[in-house]
C-alpha cells in the first residue's frame, strides 16, 4: 500500500513538473502579445492623446492583465511619486515585476533600451523608438511560438514518463 502510495506521488509530482514547464512555454507568447499591445496602446497615448507620460501608463495598466499590469502601474506610480528620472522608474519597474513574468534575458534588454529613450524626444521620434521596440518583440514572440509548437507537448510527455520511469525503477 505504502509502495502504491509513493508511486502516485512520484507520478503526480513528475507529471505536474512537466506541465508546469509547458504552461511557463504557453504563457511566454501570450504576454509577448500584451506587451506589444500595451507600447501600441502607449503610442496611441503619445501620438493622438497627447497624454502625459504617467496617465498613459496608469491608463494602460487598468487595460492589462497581470503582471503586466503590475509594472504599468509601478512605472506610473513612481513617476507621479518618486524623484526619478523617466529612465529610473522604468529601470526600477522592469527591476520590481520582471521577476513574475515568463519573458527571458532578450525581452527584458529591448525594454531596458526602449526605456533609455522614453520620454527623451518629440513624439514622432517617440513613435519610432516604439515600432523599433515592437518589431523586435514581433521577433521574440515568433521564436516563442515556435518554441511553444515544437517542444510543449514533449516536455508535458517527458514529465509524465519520467515518473512512469522512477516508478518502474523503484518498484
């Protein structure tokens, strides 16, 4: 009994690795796609609302869902809030919610450089900082939907017959 027990454990724990590391696959290109309607929707701020920087942003968080929403709302806060500089608060806000997202090394250095910019120029050359930081994470979001394709469903596989291999092994 104790033995049936533990191999349950050992199957559920392995298979719930695996999946969890599928949905990390699965959550990558959808907050890519945030991310890339949340500068549109910035742009859209900047160029036809002529809305301040930290309305924008404030704004935009209430359209997002976590936890992008979360550095939004930061980057706002700390704007109205803090004595910081445009490019501090967004350095701080990327430092205070990256952690909780699923997006890696590549995503966060195009928003650090886009970061370096905003609020530095006229708001056509503004907009062009924007579509270069959107063409960029379009790159991105294709490379994750196609790491998505190729190995989301082998990973939730590897999950499920590693512990179908510890159980075998220890039984």
């Amino acid at each position: 009994m104790i033995k049936l027990i533990g191999a349950v454990l050992i199957l559920v724990s392995t298979s719930w690795a695996g999946f969890e590391a599928a949905r990390h696959l699965t959550e990558r290109p959808r907050q890519l796609r945030q991310l890339k309607v949340a500068l549109q929707s910035l742009e859209a701020e900047i160029m036809y609302g002529h809305t301040p920087l930290a309305d924008a942003t404030k704004n935009i968080s209430k359209q997002l869902e976590k936890p992008l929403s979360w550095f939004f709302e930061s980057f706002a806060n700390k704007l109205e809030k803090a004595s910081l500089t445009v490019k501090e608060a967004w350095q701080e806000s990327l430092d205070d919610v990256w952690k909780n997202t699923a997006y890696k090394t590549a995503e966060l250095e195009i928003m650090k450089q886009f970061g370096e910019t905003l609020g530095q120029h006229d708001r056509y050359t503004q907009q062009k900082h924007i579509q270069l930081a959107l063409t960029h994470l379009e790159r991105e979001e294709l490379d994750a939907r196609d790491k998505q394709n190729r190995y989301e469903r082998m990973v939730k596989s590897l999950g499920v017959l590693s512990g179908l291999l510890l159980v075998i092994l220890l039984i």
